[in-house]
C-alpha cells in the first residue's frame, strides 16, 4: 500500500488550473517535442550549405537529437517520478529553448550537432513528465481516454507540421528560425507551468537513487538507438555494428542485474507483470517503426519517383494528418464501450491496408488515385492505434509509477522508429547500388530502380504492421475489464 506524507498531499492537490488547461498546457509541450523530431528534414539541404558540412555529419543533425531523446526516456520519467513531475517539466523547457538558441546560432557542424543533443535531452525530460502528469490529472476511464486520444492525435499532426513547418522557415527567413522559434515557446511555458500544472511525485519519499541502474540503462539505451541508426549506412555484418549490439546486450544484462538487487529499483520490475502493458509497449516498437519507415520512405518515393518538390510532398501529408486527429477522436470514443483489444486490432487493419495500397502505387500515377486512399488509411489506423496503445500502457501502473510507465511507453516509440527505419531500410536498399549502377544513368531506368526500392519498403513496413497485429491479436487480453494494479514490492 503506497503511504503518502501530509506535504506531498498538499502538494498534489494544490489548486492550479483546470484540467482542460492543463491537457491543453502538456499537449503543447508534446507538440513542440514531435515537431522538432522531423522540422529540420526539408531543411537540411540549406543547413548543408549554410554550414559546409557532409553527407554523413549531415545525418547526425536528426540522430543525435534522436538517440538523445531515446535514450534519456526511461531515466526522465524515473527522476520525474522522484523529484517532482512539474520541476522536471520546466527544466524540459528550459534546456530545450537554450539548445534551440545555440542550435540557430551554430557556425559549424559540430557545434549544430552538439546542441541538437541537448534538444533532445530537454524533449526527454519534457515527454515522460507532461504524459504523467496528464494520466496523474484524469482518472482511468472515459475522461484519460479522452484526454489520450487528444494527446495521440498529436503524433502525427505534429510530424506533418513539422515537414511543412521546416520548408517553409527554411525558404523563407532561414533555417535557423526552426530552431529560434522554440525560445519564446520554451521561456514561455517555463514561466506559466507552475500556474498551471500542479506539482506531483511519487506517493512516497524514495530511499536512495538507483544510480548503477540509470547509468547502465541509459548508455544501453543510447548505444542501442545510435547503433540502429547507423546499421543501413555501416552494414549489419561489420565489426561496428556487431560490436556495438554486443555492448548493448552487456549493458542491459547489467541493468537487469542491478534492478534484481537495488531497493528502490529505476524500473520497478512489479510493472511487467501488467500483461496489457506489455503487450502495449512491443506492440508500439514495431507500430512506430511502421510509421516512421513509411514516413521516411514515402518522402522520398514522392520526390524521386513522382517529383514532387520538398514543399509539395510536405503538404501532401496534410490529409493523413487530419485523418490521424479523426481516428484518435474515434478511438477514444470507442474505447469506453469496446474492448481496447478491437480498437486496436482495426487500426491495425486499416494501417496495414493502407501500406498495402502505397506498396501498389504505380511510377507516373496521380496523388487522388494512387497515393491518397493509402495515407487516408494509414492515418485513420494510426490515429485509433496511436490513443489504445496510450491507454493500455497505463492498465494497472498507480500514480507512483506514472513516470516510468510514461518513460517506457515512450521508449518503446523511439526505439520503435530507429528500428523500423533501420530494418526496412536494409531491405529496401539491399543490392540498390549494383542496380542503380547498371543503369548507367539513364533518368528511366534510375526511376525505375528507385521505385522498386520504394515498394520493398512499403511491403516491408506492411509486414512490421503486419506482426503488430498478430502479437495484438494473440496476446491482447480479451476482456475490456480493467487490469489490476501491479502490487508494490
């Protein structure tokens, strides 16, 4: 039984703003953070110029903000937990606004790379808080379900912003204004949160930190993520890549050993006895990578294969992120008289479906024809899948919790689309260079090479979708009783 001291009590129920407020107030800081994961795509070509860097230092302006944010997950919602959900919140804001300035003012590559990592520090301080907090202010049932759906229609509404967004500041006042645009917004929620969002912490003063086990899941978790990335440009057979999964493992099998001794544990191993919660977060890992490979994938395909300009194939996602808000709204509607099991075994059909009819769009074809029902089914699938996923990552974790179920549900999403992309990625672009070389340079045959590497890869993304939909549908609990809490100790 968790006991809580009279000053935490006061603490969690001192009046701040109303709960509309609040949602309206975390979701914001949610949006900044799924924005800034995909603004800076279209601009990177002017960053390349404007900063003379590589290809290859060009990558690592996305990954490092990435494997940060990744990385940190897990640990951010542990200390938020610990040491107060709000205070996390504004440090969140407050590093992610001063690594936004230094980021706009960047002279070089490095330097631009090394401030992306601090934005990614400040977004994972930011995520697992603002998601605790919102479980923390709306009670298990048909208001969380509500509020979640609200928070997962985000995710790909804010990733559509940001493509367009990016484009946009990128063509007109400069790249560095995706950057700049965060400080007022980060200063600003800095400032307002603590008239807004109570504070709150886990119900009891925790004995001391698991620092042995923040320390090895964090390097694991940062070494897994980076090498995921990097697998399709190095090779999954080379030393490097064999190496770093090596140390991965040694890590995690680390972690794991320390939380079977630590008293006060980072990852309290009574969560996973939560079946629901399980199923959830796998489900997310191999939901995100479906996502965030057919993002990657479906950019190009537009620009390579249909010649789009960046800024047309931005805009282009524009109905799939509507419909995205649509499905979420749908979801949590439905989820308070239907099993959290059909929701989202739907929304894994519809996705599915969708990646099915990208992966049979034709060279040469027409955006309402062949492209269009295909998004319009990702996004509403997303969308219902994006709000159950949420809300069955909660099914039994009590308000001590809140922060490292939060924690967890978002790692699973990071790691999810480094995964995904890295192993669609591979299979996409398995035998590209001898093929493209044959070629000769023939702008036919090239488009043509281009546009069976696109269609691997939504086949394989179906596939990922595909396996999400059988753990979903073999392992999701049937009933849509509520799961009970997992019990202390």
């Amino acid at each position: 039984m968790t006991v809580t001291d009279p000053a935490t009590a006061r603490r969690e129920t001192r009046a701040g703003a109303g709960p509309g407020a609040i949602l309206a107030f975390v979701c914001m800081g949610q949006f900044m953070v799924m924005t800034d994961a995909s603004i800076v795509n279209l601009a990177l070509p002017s960053i390349q110029e404007g900063l003379g860097m590589s290809d290859v230092s060009l990558g690592y302006v996305v990954t490092a903000y990435s494997t940060v944010l990744g990385g940190f997950l897990l640990l951010s919602g542990r200390l938020a937990d610990t040491f107060g959900r709000r205070r996390l919140l504004r440090c969140g804001f407050l590093l992610f606004a001063l690594a936004s300035l230094a980021s706009g003012l960047a002279q070089n590559g490095p330097m631009l790379i090394a401030s992306r990592g601090f934005q990614g520090l400040g977004s994972s301080l930011i995520a697992p808080a603002a998601l605790s907090i919102l479980t923390g202010t709306f009670p298990e049932g048909p208001e969380r379900n509500r509020a979640l759906g609200v928070w997962g229609s985000l995710a790909g509404i804010a990733s559509i912003v940001g493509v367009v967004a990016g484009g946009v500041l990128a063509d007109g006042p400069g790249w560095e204004w995706i950057f700049w645009i965060n400080l007022p917004i980060g200063v600003g929620a800095a400032a307002l949160a603590p008239l807004i969002v109570p504070e709150s912490r886990a119900g009891e003063r925790r004995r001391p930190f698991d620092t042995v086990g923040a320390v090895t899941l964090t390097a694991g978790l940062l070494l897994l993520i980076f090498t995921l990335g990097e697998a399709t440009r190095v090779g999954w057979d080379t030393l490097r890549t064999i190496g770093s999964l090596a140390g991965v493992a040694v890590l995690l099998a680390a972690f794991v050993a320390t939380e079977l001794r630590a008293r006060s544990p980072l990852m309290p191993p009574r969560i996973f006895r939560l079946r629901t919660m399980r199923v959830a977060n796998v489900s997310a890992l191999l939901v995100f990578g479906t996502l965030g490979a057919m993002f990657y994938f479906a950019s190009i395909f537009m620009q390579q294969v249909y010649g789009y300009a960046p800024m047309r194939a931005g805009f282009a996602y524009v109905p799939l992120a509507v419909c995205v808000a649509v499905g979420a709204g749908l979801a949590s509607a439905l989820i308070s008289r239907v099993a959290a099991r059909t929701v989202l075994l739907a929304g894994l059909v519809a996705t599915v479906a969708g990646l099915l009819l990208l992966w049979r769009a034709p060279a040469g074809g027409h955006y309402a024809t062949d492209l269009l029902p295909g998004f319009l089914a990702v996004g509403l699938g997303c969308g219902a899948v994006f709000v159950t996923l949420q809300i069955a990552a909660f099914a039994g974790i009590g308000k001590e919790d809140a922060g490292v179920g939060a924690g967890l549900i978002n790692t699973s999403q990071e790691a999810g689309g480094a995964l995904g992309l890295a192993v669609v990625g591979t299979i996409a672009y398995s035998g590209f260079a001898s093929e493209l070389a044959g070629t000769g340079g023939d702008p036919d045959l090239v488009r043509a090479v281009q546009e069976s590497a696109n269609h691997d890869a939504f086949l394989a993304t179906a596939c990922l979708g595909l396996a999400a939909l059988v753990i979903a549908a073999t392992l999701m609990p049937r009933a849509g009783r509520r799961e009970p809490a997992a019990e202390r100790g």
